[in-house]
C-alpha cells in the first residue's frame, strides 16, 4: 500500500488527480494505514497523495514523543527558524535534490560540490554537533540544525526515540526545497530567523501550491506555475542570506547569556558595498551577498534554469577548502583558492623607522633612504579589506585561520627574521599575528573545538571590517654580517580549518590541508642608500596608501599619527572632500571638537550636503551642545540612506536628550527595524517607553539590555588567561610590536 500512496513519478498521471488502481481506498483508509505504518513517512509524497492528511497523522506521532525542552509552543528553539502553522512536515514532503537535478542538472552538480550540500555530513561539522548531543543533548543541536539541516529540525528527529528512524536526508543538508521552500523571513533576532512552508514544486491555476514531487511534463508544461511556487523576491536580497549568516548564542544555548556570535549580514549593512551607510571610506560598486557568492557563470551541463547558457552559480564559493579537499571536489577546490585571491585584500609594505627613530619613512618605493649594518629596523605592514564585503575573518574565527607571514632574508638566502611560520606540528607558531578569535569558558579554559555552547568571553578577537585597513608591526636587526640586499616579504595566509581542529576531527594522521596565500608584497631594501623609484603597479596609489595607513592609525587609537597620515594625503589631494572628513574624525575621536568641526565644514565646503560629512559634522554638533543644529544635519543623512541603523540610533539620541520621546521612539523603532539587537536601541527605549507611561514596553526592552549588554566580570576570566599566556597578550591590545631581535640564527633558506 506505501507504493499506492507514495507510487513513482511514472504512475502519477496528473499533478492534482488522486490516482488509484481501486476505489475501495478512500482517504480515511490510506490516514489510518499510515498511521500504522511510520516508514511511509519517509516517502516522498507525490502528487495527489493526500499530504494534509499524511501530515496531520505524522504530527501526531511526533508529539507522542518530541522533547518539548523548551516549551510545548516552541518546538525548534533554540532555533529561531520556524514552519507556517508550528508543526512538523514529514520528512517525504521535501522533494530530493536529484528530483529537482533532472531538469537542473548543472544547479545539481554545483550544489553536490558545494558548502549548503554539505553542511551536515562533512566530519568537520557532523562530530562538533555530535559533541553537543553527547554534553548537552540533542535537543540543543536545534540550534544548528536551523541552518544546517533544516530537515532534520522541521521532521523532529531532533530529540531522543524520534519517529524517523531513517535520516538519509542528512546527506542532502541544505537541499533545493529547503532553501526553495521558505516562504518570509522573520522581523527578529537570532539564527534561523525564517518560515519555512511545506514544500512545492508548482502551483495549480489558482495558485495554490501543490505539495510534493509532481510529473516533469506538468511542470515543463507550466513553468510560470513552478517559478511561482519555488521562487520569491527576497530570495535575491541580502537579508535572505542574513537569515543564517547572522547569528547570535541564546541563553537557551549556553545556560548565561546572550552572546553575539557571527554578523555578516550586520557588517555587509555598514560596508561601502551596501550603499546603505554614510560612513565606509571609500566608495564601492553595489554587492549583495549574491553578486559576490552567487556570481552568473557559464554552464558545461544542461539546465532549464539557464539563460544564455549561464547560471547563477550554486557553489556559494566562499573560504572552506576544507570540504572540498577532503571530498576530492577539485573543482570546487580551485574555485574556492580563485575566489580567495581575487582582490580581496592588499598588502602593502607601506613604512619603516629605524633605531626607535619616531619619524615615518613613507611610503616605501617613493622616498630615498639609508640602512647600514647593525641598524634595528621596525617595518610597517598595512594589510586592507579591500574586496570582502564583511569582516576578515567572517563567522567562526575561533576555527578559521588567517594570519600574516613575515619573512626577511638576505642576499644568501638566510633568514634573518621570520614570523607567522607553520610549526612541525603544522599549527601556527603562537607569536604570529593572526586574525583569530580565542574562546574561553566560564573558567578561562581556552575552547578549541567550537564549543560555542561554554563560550562566555574572548580572549582575542582581531580581524578586519570591510573597507577598513590594519598595521602589523615587526622589528628586526640587520645583522653585522647580513650580505645585501635584503628581501622582506608580507602575506596573508589563510587556512581552513587550523590544526588543533583538524586533528581533532579526523585524526592526526592526515595530509597536510590546503594554505592559500591571500595576499603578499615583497620589497627589497639595498644595505647601503636606496632610491626612490617609479610607483609599482602593486601598491595602490601614494594618497590611499596614506589613507589606509591613517584609517588603520585611528582604528588602533593612535590619532595624533592618524592626522598626520591624512595630512599627506590632503597635500597631494587638496580637492579631495573625505580627507577633510577623515582629519575631523580622527580629532573627533581624540575628543578635540573644535579641530574636528573645522575640518568637516571644509568637506561641506568641497562637496556640500555629503551625508558623511553631515553625519561627522552632527555628532561635532551635539558635543558642542547644539542639538537644533545636529538634528537638522541627521534628519538629512536619514532622508538620503534610510537603512543606515547609525544615522537612525544618533537621531534617535538627539532627539531623547532634547526630551522628544515620540520623535526618538520612531527613530529608534526604525533602528531596531534594520538591526533587533542594538545595544544602544534597548537601553534608550527602556527609558523612552517608561516616560511615556508604556510600562510594559519598556520592561521587555530592560529586560533585552540586561540580557544582550556584555557581562562586566567576563572580563576577569579573559586577563587570567593572557597572564598564563604572555605570548597572546599582545594580539588583545589595539596596536602591539612583533619583536624578534633576540633569534637566533636560521640556515640558509629559511625553514
């Protein structure tokens, strides 16, 4: 009887009709035989096969058993994620990849190789996740599996004895009618924030959706009808992805607190790429996530989805090499290596000082300088985030791997000094300057196996916002001996996963996995007098390489150099209304508001009504105590980019220090609207709502400050490490210098 009531495509003659060999089988037959029968649940459901009445059965098994842990109304926390009615969706009702792979072959073949394909099976997650079920209980794997392996959460398999026995969708993870299937995006916070509706892959002529796998010929008959069940419009927008990719650790989770965890959709939101805020520092071609990660490439395999014989890529080629190495997915493998090197950053070997010397030489390759034997040189890296639309590294930094190799040698090969070196181990040599997160527990045990779930605090957390720059320092000494000239060179390197996490989830006996070098700049120094030569179509241009070297200067709250950096700039661009802006934020920041004021109403000068310079010029304002003045400046930033939470939060600001509560809730609603957990939004609305007599209001805002504000003892835990950990201290303070004055001698050709 499963093969009457889930029978191939083959037999199925119509995508409406219930087909049956005899009428002695009415509904209530077919519901009560399933009811008895809970493999059949594993089936895909095909057209006309009743599926209301299969899914109404399939629920009632579930709840007979589910672990409502926490709340019998919410049955996938600590997911966010969601179905339309609250209920389970049998796991026949997702129709296969290879279902959808008949008719898109070429979508098929790049999603197999792909992260979503793979994102519950790859041992790199799979034996995390186990390592939740076995110290939390799987009930608290819900959490990932809203993003991991929908399926799994929406059939409640998720929970001790479920009903599903079989889970061989696991292999499919984030599979075609997963991601096809959601049907809008939640206005809330936390991972998974979506609706997901039972899965269609066409609608009737009314538009109704028809559940389930249903004949090819019907579809290709009425394609209008299958675009309108599996398409939507916020599919393409960055807040589809943002879904996922922005993520926070619930106190469902971890037993403590709210704790922020990935932001990508946050900082896309504040990147140049974004267009949606006054503040990047340079100006960028709009990018969604999907013009980065989803790019038109021409197809090698048919694909009814193609046009023009290209397609919008179904790899989502993002930084894990590490899936497609250990699966052997060359393909997949070579594009990811491509995709990182493709003018994501820029290094530039941008300055040196000698012998603790305060004065820059700068830009280096366009000033003479001298360097003899003996000298101690302290050389300058500027390394910027020039083409990645969120921050370097994104999402789980703690397992992620990106750090800066710094290598000097001279003429005979010897290495003179050397930073940033893979060990015999193959781990990452601890003083290396490296953008890594360091996880603690509540103790200050250092988490190295993802255990986002114990997290309370960071020890380190360095890394690099889009469009922004950072300096790494290193000091060296020429030696007595050195034979010229010497040859220092800087990359990025970038390696997924790192070692320690490798080795633990396959073992220690393994290849070594793949290190791609995002990014280097070598530079050859003369023992002797060097030359100031011809700009090298390596370096960006004189003025931005100034300007990199200021932003990354204020960014590690050196301001004072920071304006001085800016100062270069406006002398070989006067005409350039940002450095004015530039100069002003960096005095803003030094709490110098008179200097800070005159710059920026240089900017307005050159480009008047410029919402960055408005937005710098009112927080001068409002310092200075003319509020009247500062918000007629941010009402104007809102006007021009009404999806910046910044301008929203400082209007909102202004508005509740003139006592205006109404005007400041609106702005403020608005900001929650763009970004639900702002800090900044909880604690003022806490205040705006008691004032305005809403009390309930503003006690749910109290209480999301209480829960999301950082816990001041936190801290404690984190400078007990770094005490035990001298050799990371330093990666936990804005600006630190890499020594190696002391090494001892290497052999010719370095490691």
């Amino acid at each position: 009887m499963c093969s009457f009531v889930f029978g191939r495509l083959g037999k199925v003659k119509s995508a409406r009709k219930f087909i049956c060999s005899s009428s002695v089988f009415r509904l209530g037959i077919v519901a009560a035989f399933i009811a008895a029968s809970g493999f059949c649940f594993l089936r895909t459901i095909h057209a006309g096969a009743s599926p209301e009445a299969v899914r109404t059965e399939f629920n009632t098994h579930v709840h007979q058993s589910y672990d409502y842990h926490f709340g019998k109304d919410k049955p996938f926390l600590p997911s966010n994620a969601t179905t339309e009615d609250g209920e389970f969706i049998q796991p026949g009702a997702f129709p296969s990849a290879k279902y959808c792979g008949h008719c898109h072959e070429a979508a098929y073949h790049q999603w197999r190789e792909s992260l979503h394909s793979n994102s519950f099976r790859a041992p790199f997650y799979l034996k995390d996740v186990e390592l939740m079920n076995k110290t939390q209980g799987i009930q608290f794997s819900r959490f990932c599996e809203g993003c991991h392996n929908p399926t799994a959460l929406f059939t409640g398999v998720l929970t001790k004895n479920p009903v599903v026995k079989d889970r061989s969708f696991d292999n499919d993870g984030i599979t075609c009618s997963v991601c096809h299937s959601i049907q809008k995006l939640q206005p809330t916070y936390g991972v998974g924030a979506y609706v997901m509706g039972v899965p269609a892959v066409m609608v009737d002529e009314n538009g109704k959706p028809i559940p389930g796998e249903v004949p090819y010929k019907d579809i290709l008959a009425h394609t209008d009808r299958h675009v309108q069940a599996v398409m939507k419009d916020f599919y393409r927008t960055p807040e589809y992805c943002g879904a996922c990719h922005k993520a926070n650790l619930p106190t469902s989770l971890n037993h403590y607190k709210w704790l922020r965890a990935i932001g990508l959709y946050d900082e896309w939101q504040a990147s140049s790429f974004s267009h949606r805020s006054p503040l990047p520092f340079y100006s960028k071609e709009y990018k969604t996530c999907q013009n980065c990660h989803m790019p038109r490439e021409a197809i090698t395999r048919p694909d009814y989805g193609a046009k023009d014989k290209t397609l919008a890529s179904h790899r989502w080629i993002g930084g894990n090499t590490a899936v497609p190495f250990f699966y052997g997915y060359e393909e997949q493998l070579q594009k990811t290596i491509a995709f990182l090197r493709d003018q994501k950053l820029n290094v530039d070997l941008f300055a040196i000082r000698k012998d603790n010397d305060p004065k820059y030489i700068a830009p280096l390759g366009s000033v003479d300088f001298d360097l003899k034997p003996n000298d101690t040189v302290e050389t300058f890296v500027v390394v910027q985030n020039k083409g990645i639309g969120h921050t370097l590294i994104p999402e789980q930094r703690d397992i992620y791997e990106a750090w800066v190799q710094f290598t000097v040698k001279d003429a005979t090969g010897r290495v003179l000094s050397e930073s940033g070196y893979l060990q015999p181990d193959g781990t990452l040599e601890p003083r290396a300057h490296s953008f890594i997160t360091r996880m603690l527990d509540k103790k200050g045990n250092l988490l190295i196996h993802h255990e986002v779930w114990l997290r309370h605090t960071n020890a380190t957390d360095a890394t690099i916002k889009p469009g922004r720059s950072t300096i790494v320092r290193y000091q060296f000494r020429i030696p007595a001996d050195a034979k010229g000239p010497v040859t220092v060179t800087a990359r990025v390197n970038y390696r997924h996963l790192n070692q320690i996490f490798t080795n633990f989830i396959i073992g220690d006996k393994h290849p070594p996995y793949p290190v791609v070098e995002m990014a280097s700049r070598t530079r050859t120094f003369e023992i002797g007098h060097n030359s100031a030569g011809k700009p090298d179509p390596a370096d960006n241009p004189d003025w931005m390489r100034w300007n990199n070297f200021g932003i990354a200067l204020m960014d590690q709250q050196q301001y004072g150099d920071a304006v001085s950096a800016f100062e270069e700039v406006k002398k070989m661009r006067p005409d350039y209304a940002d450095i004015y802006t530039n100069i002003g934020i960096a005095y803003l920041m030094w709490e110098k508001y008179s200097l800070a004021g005159e710059s920026i109403q240089k900017a307005l000068e050159l480009a008047p009504d410029n919402p960055r310079a408005l937005y710098f010029q009112a927080l001068v304002e409002r310092n200075e105590g003319n509020l009247d003045h500062a918000i007629a400046n941010l009402e104007r930033v809102v006007e021009k980019y009404p999806q910046s939470p910044d301008a929203h939060r400082e209007l909102g600001f202004s508005y509740y220090q003139l006592h205006k509560y109404e005007l400041a809730e609106k702005q403020y609603q608005a900001l929650q609207g763009i970004d639900p957990d702002d800090l900044a939004a909880h604690y003022i609305l806490a205040i705006v709502y008691r004032r305005l007599g809403m009390k309930e209001k503003a006690a749910e805002e109290s209480a999301r400050f209480a829960d999301e504000k950082e816990d001041p003892m936190a801290n404690t835990a984190s400078l007990q490490f770094l005490e035990k950990h001298p050799e990371l201290s330093g990666e936990s303070v804005p600006w630190h210098l890499h020594t190696a004055l002391d090494a001892a001698p290497m052999s010719a050709g370095g490691r």
